[in-house]
C-alpha cells in the first residue's frame, strides 16, 4: 500500500458541523465523499473528545474527504499537522500522530485514509460510547466546543 493516500477522515473539529475556520479550510482543498467510521474508542480527555485505535468493534463515526489536487499534499497535510500539534515545540509533547486507517463508507465500501489518532494517556477518561463526537456534544451541551 502506498503510503500517499489523497483521502482524510476527521471525526471532530474538522466536520462540518463545527462551523469553524478549520472547516473552511477543509473545503477549500477537500471534497467530501462520505460519511462513515473507523475502528477506534472515543474518549473525553480535559481538552475535548479524543480518538484513540482499537482492535475491538468499536466504531468512531467521522466524515471522509478526499483532497483536491495531489500537488498540495505535502502543503496542505503540513498545514493540518500544524494544527493537529504534530510539531513539538519546545519540549512541549506531541499529542497526535498521523496514520492510515481503514474506513467503513456508510455506503458499504471500505477505504484507506489518513486520521490524527491521540497519543495521549486515556486510562481513566470516560468513554464516548455512541463514537459521535457531534452527538456526544450535544448531549453535554458543550456549545464551546462547537
């Protein structure tokens, strides 16, 4: 498998429910393809919901994009590792990492695209178990979040 898949699924901020300057971001170099999930837990860690993989059938429902032009993918993934905290500055720990993963299109077929696991600690941290970090927020009613 070639390690330069154009497709992304996000699962929090970057979805289109958010409304945030992020998403417009998404937009402008990504189109969507679907929704769907990956195998993975959610947790809710003190800066929000968190992403971690998992071998269990647990499932975190997310959205799958598809990157516009292939030129931009090494500016447009620095960009979002940027702003995932890829990049340790100053001895600070680096909370993500980028990775492919399996994805379960609602559709049926299954695809290979980047996520931002957590790399985090989770022993402890309440478990999101609908998987929907949109639903989970709501049911918390955490609008600053949002």
């Amino acid at each position: 498998m070639e390690n330069t898949s154009l497709q992304l699924f996000v699962y929090s901020s970057l979805r289109k429910g958010f409304q945030q300057q992020a998403y417009e971001y998404m937009v402008k170099y990504f189109t969507f393809v679907a929704e769907g999930k990956v195998k993975g837990v959610l947790s809710d860690s003190e800066t929000g919901p968190v992403a971690t993989p998992t071998a269990e059938d647990k499932f975190i429902k997310g959205e799958l994009y598809e990157l516009k032009k292939k030129d931009n993918f090494s500016f447009v993934f620095g960009q979002l590792d940027d702003y995932e905290g890829l990049s340790a500055e100053h001895g600070l720990p680096v909370w993500y990492r980028r990775e492919l993963t399996t994805v379960f299109k609602d559709y049926g077929s299954a695809t290979e695209a980047w996520i931002y696991w957590f790399t985090g600690d989770i022993f402890g941290k309440p478990v999101i178990e609908s998987g929907d970090v949109m639903e989970y927020i709501k049911s918390k009613e955490l609008t600053s979040f949002i």
